[in-house]
C-alpha cells in the first residue's frame, strides 16, 4: 500500500537522550515535511527537505535535525531530549515542493513522551 | 502574520445532523486551501482542496465553500454518520510563506448515536 511510514508508533525516552524518528514514502514525492501536533495549536513545521539532498529550516527547528541522503527516507533526530519536546509528530510528502495543488500525504505519527 | 482560525474549537451533533465549521484566514498571497480529516492516533486524509477561482468542493457528505474576499471557508458535513467524529483542519497554502502550509488549530467534531 502506497503512502508513508513512520517508526516508532510512540516512545517514552529520558530527557537528555537521543532519538531518532523514521519516515520513509513509496510515492517518490520530491517534497518531505516533518511537523509536530499540540494540543489547541495547529501542526507547526519543524524541517523540509524539497530534494534528495536539500534541507531547510521551518518554523520550529531548534534542538532538531534532519537529513535526506534518498527520495524515500527523512529521518528526525533529537540531538537531547527535552520535556518540551513531548509531542506528536508526523512526517509528510508532497509531490510538488512549495504547495501548489499537490498533493500533502501524511504519516500516522509518532507519539513521543519526554520525561 | 499569516495565521488561519478556526471555530467552534469543539462540537457535538447527534448522528443524521448536518453541520458547518468555519475557517478565516489571514494569508497573503493565496494559493488554496484545503479541508484535512484528522480521525484520532492518525494522519490527517484531505477531503477537498479549492483554488482562488473555486467558491465550492464537494467530496460525498462533505461540501467546502471559499470565500477569498471575505477571506472565509466552511466545510458543511450533511447526515452526519459516527465515523464523521474527527478533528477537521483547515490548511491554506501560501506560494511566498515558509514552507507554505499554514494549519488551523482545527475543530472537533463528535457525533453521538
């Protein structure tokens, strides 16, 4: 089945740990997002990456990182765990960078608990 | 500051209602903006996505309407079913902001029997 996959389905790690988050796509969409979901507020970008290769910063990427060595892989790592990092995140693809109609597939989440 | 509202934050219909949540949004330029379904531990799904030129989607139960003068959307939901309790978020993409997808806090939509 065609979409996106995100691993692990939810995590509780110890604050000053490091995590990484996978996300892989089977659409061989150019475009790949990596945002997070807070209660009462509305999914804010924390990386993008337009290109195998090419990455940028988004709205919220402090104590983040990411890095897109392929089309199909986009991995989000936490150098250092804080509390403040206890979120929801999901991993999405577009296959047209910079909106357009294209289309905007997400990812199930990851639920990660920093304590 | 390119922001999109939504309300009611939360609602609850009984099943066979019909309902309309709105959405306003303050992003400049425009490009289109999109209705996501959001059913719980999930992705959003997208329902419908309309163009400046475009005043109304519809996708089975679920019809959208644009108003880019008034800055407005709404997604009405007709014949409400249980599985219609989601979180709806409307999306308006921007070709000269960010990464161009600004999000709504969304709304909450819970259909009892």
């Amino acid at each position: 089945i065609a979409g996106i996959t995100q691993a692990p389905t939810s995590q509780i790690l110890a604050a000053g740990r490091r995590m990484t988050l996978r996300c892989t796509q089977d659409m061989r969409h150019n475009a790949m997002y990596w945002y997070r979901q807070d209660l009462g507020l509305g999914l804010r970008l924390i990386h993008y990456s337009n290109t195998a290769g090419t990455t940028g910063k988004g709205e919220v990427p402090d104590g983040y990182s990411v890095s897109r060595a392929n089309t199909d892989d986009f991995p989000l790592t936490l150098a250092s765990a804080v509390p403040s990092q206890t979120s929801v995140y999901f991993c999405a693809s577009s296959d047209q960078p910079r909106g357009g109609r294209g289309a905007l597939h997400f990812g199930n989440g990851t639920r990660l608990t920093v304590t | 500051k390119n922001q999109v509202e939504q309300s009611p934050q939360s609602l609850i219909i009984l099943e066979g209602k019909n309902c309309t949540l709105q959405c306003n949004y303050t992003v400049s330029p425009f490009s289109n903006l999109r209705w996501y379904k959001q059913d719980t531990g999930r992705g959003p799904v997208s329902l419908t996505i309309m163009t400046f030129s475009e005043n109304t989607k519809s996708n089975g139960r679920y019809t959208a309407t644009l108003d880019a003068d008034t800055k407005q959307s709404s997604l009405h939901i007709t014949a409400s079913q249980l599985s219609d309790s989601a979180s709806y978020i409307c999306v308006v993409t921007s070709d000269n902001y960010g990464q161009n997808f600004v999000f709504g806090p969304g709304t909450r939509l819970s259909v009892l029997p």
